[in-house]
C-alpha cells in the first residue's frame, strides 16, 4: 500500500554531463538544453530513517538543501521513493 510522508534534503547536485534536448533545432550548444539533478533525502518510513537519491529533470521544481519534500512510498518496500510534484 502507498503511503504518504515528508523528507528533508541533504543534497542537490547538477548533473552537467547528461544533456536533454527540448529543441529539434539548436542555434547554440545549449539552447534548449535541460539538465538533470541528483536530490538526496532523508526522510521516516516504517519507523526507520531513509537516506535516498532521486533523479529530477530540470523541467520540475528542484528543491533546495533543507527544503522539506513530500514523498511516497510502498509500506512493503519503503526504500523505493517518489518524490511529490505539485503536478503528481
């Protein structure tokens, strides 16, 4: 069963070297260029403390170190984590 909790961040790190293309047509090297971040959370589930890793592309709202995010999370395996968008 889903379950719903709130994780703070630890980290965020730009991926620089992963490029995504949003452009069929470049008029420079990173026109139109999004990239992703690497956000580290730590949050409860299941009575246990987490720390996870969650890839985010640029196109979504990336939260800051010491943001608090939303998160989901299978009672069964709380390991396995999405991070909660306003748009999810």
């Amino acid at each position: 069963m889903q379950k719903t909790t709130t994780g703070t961040v630890v980290s965020v790190y730009k991926v620089w070297w992963m490029r995504f293309s949003t452009k069929t047509f470049h008029m420079g090297a990173s026109d139109g260029a999004v990239f992703p971040h690497i956000v580290k959370v730590r949050y409860m589930a299941e009575g246990r403390e987490h720390v996870r890793r969650r890839w985010i592309l640029s196109k979504n709202h990336v939260p800051a170190k010491g943001d608090t995010v939303q998160l989901l999370y299978d009672d069964r395996k709380p390991e396995k984590i999405r991070i909660v968008f306003g748009t999810d």
